[in-house]
C-alpha cells in the first residue's frame, strides 16, 4: 500500500509518526534526519530488550502488562538515528519530497 500525504507547513518541523495499531511503521524525525522517513523493514520480535528497566514488563514472560493502554513513547521504534544492538527492526530511509 501507497500512502501520500501533504504535511501542513506548520508541521513539518514536527516529529510525525505514522502507527498500525500501536506499531510504528514510519517515523519522521527532523532532528534525527530532516530530510528522510523511517519506513519498518522488519518488525518487532518481543525480546523486550526495550523494555528492560520498564515496571510494565512481566519479570518472567516478557510481555507488556498494559498493552493497548501502553505510553506513546513506547510505540516508537528504539533504533531509529541510534544503534540499539539487541533489536531485531529495520528500517529503510525514504527521501522526503519537498
């Protein structure tokens, strides 16, 4: 699936993330790369290596305990403009048409 959007001019300085659910599958970021989208290549694989210091996280099973009613921030992938070595997403750059 295609999706194309205009950006209204005073949002494009603005972080815009685009979710499936509460999983990101683009994030625009302009003060990690303002001239590229981050678009999902691989998703999650629930090693909650994210998740570590997080109270939510059940000790043993190592799955959310609030799911749906999870914080905003944790929808957004851990790796995008770092190295986060234990998580499994990918992303490919898009270039952003200006």
């Amino acid at each position: 699936m295609r999706l194309e959007i205009d950006i209204p001019e005073w949002a494009d300085k603005s972080r815009i993330i685009v979710l499936a659910g509460i999983e990101c599958i683009a994030d625009f970021n302009p003060l990690v790369d303002p001239d590229n989208v981050f678009v999902k290549e691989i998703r999650c694989n629930m090693c909650a290596a994210c998740c570590d210091d997080c109270e939510h996280v059940h000790p043993k099973h190592k799955y959310c305990m609030i799911a749906s009613k999870r914080f905003v921030a944790c929808c957004y992938d851990p790796n995008i403009g770092r190295e986060e070595p234990k998580c499994c997403i990918t992303h490919k750059k898009v270039p952003i048409i200006k």
